[in-house]
C-alpha cells in the first residue's frame, strides 16, 4: 500500500504524468481520501484526476489501464454525517454528491468501492481527540479494504 500526498506531487502546479499512470497501472485499488470541500472534492484532487484521467490510457472502458480496478473514496466532512440527508441541513446525500466519482469509475471502466466517510471537528485542537478520529477513519476504510477480500 502506497501513500501519497497530491500537494507534495505537485511540481510548478502540475504532475508527472507518466510517473503516476505507472503506479496506477501497478494498483489494484485507488483510494482518493480528502475532505469534503463545498460538497466536492477540494480542487487539487478534481485537478490530478484531469491529469491523470487522459484518452487512451483512462478511456475508453474496454481498453482503460484502469479497467478491473477498484476506486474507493474516503472523506471527512464538517458537518455530521446524519445531515448529509434529503431532509438533513445539507439536502443531499454523499452518494448524490459524489456521483461524479462514482461515474468517472464505471467511465473508465472500474468498480466502485462506495464511500468511507467520517464527520472531522476543524474546532478540535486537542490532539488525543484528533488522533481518536483518525484512528476511527482508518478503521472503517481498512475495515472497507479487508471486505473486498
């Protein structure tokens, strides 16, 4: 399992390429972790995947470097999961709002590993409450990762 930091991938305000679609290419699944930001991915990731996500390579399905892969997607939220609801205060569901996502997959070809989400307090300064989150997190995405078998 291989971790990498998009923001510190990032020579000049773009992505070696090439580079990544090898590693890519060597996974069988991709995990995007990042926190909901105006209920999307923040505009770093939305930027890597229109790098990384090039014709021939990503698309079309049936010949995709991806295809057989899993995408699973992992996001920290602000607000409490309960009100990502249609009659919660963010009138949605992370599902409906990650959608895109779970399309840009199946677009090029792979299967979706749905949606680990976890509620994130940016108020939380004491750092035995932060690490319990982040522990929590990992958790449910190991947990997620180990179901896939």
């Amino acid at each position: 399992m291989n971790w990498v930091s998009l923001a510190e991938e990032a020579t000049d305000g773009h992505f070696d390429v090439p580079a990544f679609q090898a590693r890519l290419t060597a996974a069988s699944t991709l995990v995007l972790h990042f926190p909901l930001y105006w209920y999307s991915p923040p505009a770093l990731v939305k930027h890597w995947l229109d790098s990384m996500l090039t014709p021939g390579w990503a698309f079309p399905s049936e010949t995709s470097k991806l295809r057989g892969k899993t995408l699973l997607v992992s996001v920290t939220t602000g607000a409490a999961l309960s009100t990502f609801q249609p009659d919660g205060s963010n009138g949605s569901t992370l599902e409906e709002l990650l959608l895109p996502l779970e399309r840009t997959a199946a677009y090029c070809g792979m299967h979706w590993g749905g949606i680990v989400a976890s509620q994130w307090n940016p108020a939380a300064t004491d750092a035995e409450a932060l690490n319990s989150s982040a522990e929590r997190h990992a958790a449910l995405l190991v947990g997620r990762l180990n179901a896939r078998g």
